[in-house]
C-alpha cells in the first residue's frame, strides 16, 4: 500500500499541470484566432458608414425614410450590419478569385541559329490580376483574317481552326500566372525576309502558305484560356512597316 501511495503522489501533483497546460493552450489558440478582430471590425464599421450615409440603395432609403418620418432605426442600423458585413467578406473573397487580362504588346527581336536570318516576335501579356495564381492558362490562335480594301472588312483566310500558341521561352504547354510575374505569349515572328509566321510549335497547315505577304494586313484572333477563369479575347492587328523589324501593330479586345 504505501508503494502504491508513493507511486500516485507523483500523478497527482502533475494531473493538475496538465490541465493547466492544456487551459493555457486553449486560450493561446482563442488569442491567436481573435487576433485579426480588430481589423474585421473595422472593416464592417467602415461598410457600415458607407452604407447608411454613402450613395447606396439603403442609404437613400434611409435618407429618404428620415426626411419623410421617423424610421424604426434599429431595423435599418442591423440591416445596414448584415449588408456591410456582406461587403466586407465580398472584398476579400473576390481578391481570391482567379483572374487575368491582355492589355499590351511586345515586339521583341530575336536573333536565331539560322545563318543570316533575324526575327522579331509579336507577343501578348496576360496578366494576374488577383493574389492567387491562375492555373493552366492556355493561348489559342482562333483564325487569321485579312483586310480587304475593296469590301471595307475582314475576310477570312485558311487559317480558320483553332491552333495553340507557344509561350515565349516555353511550348505550348499550359502554365500557370503568377501574380506581378508577365508572362508572354507569342501571336506571330517577322524574319528579314518579309516572312510572317503565326508561332504555332506544332507546325502549320499546308494551306497557310499562301496566307501571307508583305503587304496586306492580318488580324489574329486570340483566346486565352484558364482553370476557374472565363476566358479572354483579344485581336492582333500585324502589317509590315517601312523597315521588316518594324511591323505596325494593334491590340484590341
């Protein structure tokens, strides 16, 4: 027996360490959780403001039910809650929605292995525009047209099917944007011969041979596409300048 009491002795002055231990860590994670609060409440305090005195629907009702009588004010202060503390989860939440765009352009020269040929790249930028990266981002050449001057419009040409684009540096292989990293993707390269040539890697249709020439304008159709993103269009207008490493070029979308 008084072994048995020698052995529980110990237990017992360390059971309640335990439980302190634990106690103390319950806290420490409430602490750590709460942390952030203070920011949350802000945020909402902020909403809050905007919407009973800013230029939003319940706002004006407000104002309106102020002018017009004495409106219950608790009513339109928890409703005004509920819709700020929409707003305030809704600027975060749609900072984390994968998107990107195409705004620019790049005419990048490029020397190349072959003896006396140099080459400039029509390139396009999409770009990230969250904080979280856009995943299997793909570029897709969708038809070449050509300008015509007697009919005043685009016509199109045999380049007519979907083809993929290479990245600059890369394949064709989808990658994946990374925010406030460019990533270019090449539309088309100009040699010193007066030579255009869409940079499709898996080479292009026979039929493409007699799209080009040196004189006429192309617009490229093109469609960017990603994982969880709708996709973006955008057209690349290509002539060739005075100079072969000048080319005129347009964006549109």
């Amino acid at each position: 027996m008084r072994a048995l009491e020698h052995l529980t002795l110990p237990l017992r002055r360390v059971y309640p360490f335990c439980i302190m231990r634990q106690i103390y860590r319950w806290l420490k994670n409430r602490v750590e959780t709460s942390v952030l609060l203070p920011n949350y409440i802000g945020a909402i305090a902020k909403q809050w403001m905007n919407i009973l005195f800013g230029e939003t629907v319940v706002g004006v009702i407000f104002l309106v039910w102020w002018a017009l009588g004495t409106p219950p004010l608790i009513l339109i202060f928890v409703v005004a809650m509920f819709v700020a503390g929409y707003f305030a989860w809704r600027a975060d939440h749609v900072r984390l929605i994968p998107r990107f765009e195409i705004k620019e352009f790049y005419i990048q020269p490029t020397p190349t292995s072959i003896p006396h040929e140099s080459r400039v790249y029509i390139q396009v930028l999409p770009t990230c525009l969250t904080e979280v990266p856009v995943s299997e981002c793909r570029g897709h050449l969708l038809r070449v047209c050509k300008w015509s001057d007697a009919k005043n419009e685009w016509e199109s040409t045999e380049l007519n099917e979907p083809l993929n684009l290479a990245w600059s540096m890369h394949d064709a292989s989808p990658l994946i944007l990374q925010p406030g990293v460019g990533q270019r993707l090449n539309v088309c390269w100009i040699d010193n011969y007066g030579h255009i040539v869409p940079d499709i890697p898996t080479g292009l249709p026979l039929r493409s041979a007699s799209v080009f020439n040196s004189t006429d304008r192309f617009r490229f159709d093109i469609r960017v596409t990603a994982r969880d993103c709708p996709p973006v269009d955008v057209f690349v207008v290509v002539q060739m300048g005075n100079e072969w490493n000048r080319p005129l070029v347009s964006i549109g979308g």
